[in-house]
C-alpha cells in the first residue's frame, strides 16, 4: 500500500481529464487497432473510444477473406448502443465477378457460424417488413441460413438509425431484393414498421456492375425510387449499365428534394431522362457514359456504338431550372476480338443551351462535335448556355473515335478559338481550357532536343531517338479574358477583344 507521502504525488485526474477538450483530437489521430487496445484498458476509456471504433465500416469482400458481417451483427444485436455510433458503411468488392457476356454470377454463400441465428431471426421479425411475414418469413429465413448476402445487408442496414454514408460495391448489390423491400418500407410506410427513417443518409452510392450487360437483369422504377424519396439525400451515384423497365404508373417527382449532386455511370442515354425526372433540385450532374466491348449494351447489329446526343440533350430539360455544373465524361474499352466496334454519334446537344443556370461545363469533344469534321466543329451557334463562365473540353472516348486526317492541335485550337470569336456576343465565358491527344504522322525520327511537342515522350534513355513514326501528345488550350487585342497564341487568327494562349502539356 502506496504511503500518505507518496500518494500526494501522484495527480488527482486522469489522462482524460487531463487532456479535457484535446482528447478527441488526439483519438482521431489513432488506428483502429490502437483505439481497440485503449478501450480495453478502462471503462472511461471504452465509453469514449467506441463511438470512434464504430463510426466508420469499411469492408472489401475477397475471394478467401468475406467481410466480418455475421460477428459485427453479432455485436450490434447484443448491445443496440453501438449500432447507434455508425454513421459510415462502405461494402466493397468484385472479385467475383467475371466480366464476360455469358456468364452467370451469384455471389457466394458465407459461413454464418458467427452469427446467433435465433436472435437475427427475432430482430428481423421485430421490424413487420413483409418479406419477415409468412409466407416470404420462409424464403427469408432459408436465405439467412445459407448465409446470403443480401439478408445479411439487409439485417444490418435495419439496425443502423444514424447512417449518413452508404456504399455498396458490385457483389453487395447483385442480390438486392430483401434490402430494396426494406427501404421501401422505411421510407413510403415507415408508420406500419419497427424501422429506422434514415432521417441522416445523405450521401449514397450504388454499383450495379455486376449485372452489367445481362440481359436477364433489367433495374425497374420501383427498384430506384425510394433512394430518390431519402428525407435528407444530398449526393447519389449510381452506377448501372442495366435496362431501365419504367412502369406505366407515372413516378410523382419528390416536392421538396434535398438532392443536388447526382453522380451516373454507364446509364444509357435513352434512361438518363427517366432518372433525372426525380431530381427537382439538382444542381451537380456527373454523366460517365460507358462502353465496354464484349458485354451486351443493346448494341446494333452492324457492330457501331451509338450514341444518342438529341436523348442527352432531352434528359437535361428536366433540370434546366437548377443546374449549375455539369460534367460528361466517357469510357470505351474495345477488346481484341472486338476490333470493328467503332462509335457513332446521333443529334446533337443543342438543347443543352435551354440550361440557363449552368455555369461550368466539362464535356469530350465529341460530344460537342458530333460528326468529326474539323471545319465544323464548334459552329452550332446556340450549342452552350447564355451564363455559362467555364468551358472545359476533353479527348474523352477520342482515340476510339474513328480518327479523321486533318485533326491536329492547330484544327482543334483554330476550331475553338473560331467558335469562340464569333459567338462571343452569345455567352458570357470567362475561361476555357483544351486537353486532346493528337496524332502525329512524324517525317523523321525526333530526339529529346526537338521541339516541346514530343518532349513527353523522352524517358530515361535521354537524347536516344525515337525511332517510332506515329507519336501522341496533350496540348492545353487555356483561354483568358483580358483587355489585350490580339491572340498569344503564334499563328492564331487575330481578335478585337480577347486573348488565347496555348500551351504545349506532358502528360504521360
């Protein structure tokens, strides 16, 4: 036993008390694994380090390592408490999942040893959803057993009150039936159940990559619209290369949608209007329009990849009151045995000049083209918006594009600062920037002592020659408004009024 002597020695507070309003901030600064140890070292310490541990879920599911779903539920069910601190779940993963045409996926069963079945099982009947109700209770509960994802998901999404976050990868949404009857009775029935309201969710984010181009799957308007209802959704993105089946029950477009951010890959022109019908108040649109050679996306028989810019154009009339910025991008992958597939661009973006809020746009040269010819480019007079302050033009999908002799930097540069001279009366730009990859057909070998223009080519070998004939390069066109009559760039046409400079970019 410690002296009178000693004992005054020793502090009257603990750590925590000691570092009073620094103690959180020094928390966060912790590994999981280090917050773990120090909650086992007193009660104070697990009160405060909990909320920490279990603010964030974050799993990869592996093919020889599935995810700790079935303990994590374990825990949650036993002490409801802790399910309160999640505000973060992010389900990952798609290792599963061969990407070929004919394939025919389900995710694997997972080893539910951990879980107390009983228990799950009253925890699910608890919440009166109607697949927990005979006779889906069956169906339900054999799925469970056979340890389904779906069920499981579902299970922990209906304990979670206070979730802000929720991502779910490929092989997390490719079984979704219980999880979307689930949300739909949180959100369009929520006073007949035991449920959470999912009052906090704000961001969301669902892959469907998995069912990608099985045509077997098709994503239906009651699978999407309680997503779009969320009382507090901010940012929602999606990724789905699915047919959309749209009932012939008109959806009611959500009155006072807090959603402005909508993030949408590989969603197939012709859907984008269907989708974009729900978002009263979007402001933030994010389009990645994708093509992956070998997997079915309604392709026509002749082997041309259509894209449908008037369906493009119509979907953005369904925001043209709100939307502020809008980036379009795109992706092709042509595989080997695919080698005729070539693109083809139908209509036009006109109508995107009806968007009279929009102030930044980011959007490939193709889109904007259409038909690639450099005489033509950039000459629809009403091809962007009044009030639009920043253009930025990328080679999205261009080295797919059936190249056209006749377009280098100087066509590309001279085609925008064209468009730009003479529709200037028209806009209200105050910047625009270029990044292309052009081709170069070169009469020589060029060394690192040549020009700027192949200097992203030299490596480590130094002043060796390249001995390759065809070369490819980015150039950067940035246009500034300024007071200066006349043109910075050498060899560019002249101008009363602005100035446009071109700089040559590495970009490896």
């Amino acid at each position: 036993m410690a002296s009178p002597i000693l004992r005054q020695g020793l502090p009257n507070e603990s750590l925590w008390d000691f570092l009073g309003d620094m103690l959180m901030p020094v928390l966060q600064l912790l590994s999981p694994r280090e917050l773990h140890v120090l909650s086992l070292v007193s009660k104070v310490s697990r009160a405060t380090c909990e909320p920490l541990l279990y603010s964030s879920i974050e799993w990869t599911w592996l093919e020889d390592r599935p995810p700790p779903i079935t303990a994590f539920i374990r825990t949650i069910l036993r002490r409801p408490e802790l399910a309160a601190h999640v505000r973060s779940v992010s389900l990952l993963g798609d290792s599963f999942i061969p990407y070929d045409h004919d394939r025919d996926t389900v995710p694997p069963r997972i080893d539910i040893s951990a879980l107390d079945y009983e228990h799950a099982v009253k925890a699910v009947e608890s919440t009166r959803v109607d697949f927990a109700l005979l006779p889906m209770k069956l169906l339900w509960r054999d799925q469970m057993h056979q340890g389904a994802m779906d069920t499981l998901v579902t299970l922990l999404l209906s304990q979670l009150h206070n979730i802000r976050t929720l991502v779910l990868g490929p092989i997390f949404t490719f079984e979704t039936g219980l999880l979307l009857q689930l949300f739909h009775a949180a959100v369009f029935r929520q006073a007949k159940f035991e449920l959470p309201t999912y009052q906090h969710l704000r961001v969301l984010c669902l892959n469907f990559d998995g069912k990608q181009g099985l045509g077997i799957y098709s994503l239906g308007s009651t699978d999407l619209q309680p997503w779009f209802y969320l009382p507090a959704i901010q940012e929602f993105s999606l990724v789905s290369s699915m047919p959309l089946t749209w009932d012939k029950i008109a959806m009611h477009t959500p009155t006072s949608s807090l959603l402005t951010t909508l993030h949408l890959t590989a969603v197939q022109p012709e859907h984008l209007g269907q989708i974009l019908s729900m978002t009263p108040a979007l402001k933030n649109l994010s389009y990645n329009w994708y093509y992956r050679s070998g997997v079915h996306l309604g392709r026509p028989e002749e082997g041309s990849v259509w894209v449908n810019l008037d369906a493009i154009g119509l979907a953005l009339s369904h925001v043209r009151d709100t939307l502020e910025e809008l980036v379009v991008t795109g992706r092709v992958i042509l595989e080997e045995d695919y080698e005729y597939d070539f693109i083809k661009f139908e209509g036009n973006l006109s109508r995107m000049a009806n968007l009279d809020h929009l102030k930044i746009l980011q959007i490939p040269l193709p889109f904007l083209t259409g038909d690639f010819h450099a005489r033509g480019a950039f000459a629809e007079e009403k091809m962007f918006p009044p009030n639009l302050k920043s253009l930025r033009v990328t080679d999205d999908v261009l080295l797919a594009w059936p190249w056209k002799d006749g377009w280098n930097d100087n066509a590309v540069s001279s085609a925008l600062q064209r468009w730009y001279v003479l529709h200037r009366p028209a806009h209200s730009l105050s910047s625009i920037s270029m990044e292309i990859w052009s081709i170069f057909n070169l009469d020589r070998p060029r060394t690192c002592a040549d020009r700027v223009d192949t200097q992203y080519a030299c490596d480590e070998r130094g002043g060796q020659t390249l001995d390759s004939r065809v070369k490819k390069r980015a150039i950067s066109v940035s246009v500034k408004i300024s007071g200066s009559r006349s043109f910075g760039r050498r060899s560019a046409i002249t101008s009363p009024a602005y100035e446009i400079h071109v700089v040559a970019q590495r970009r490896l």
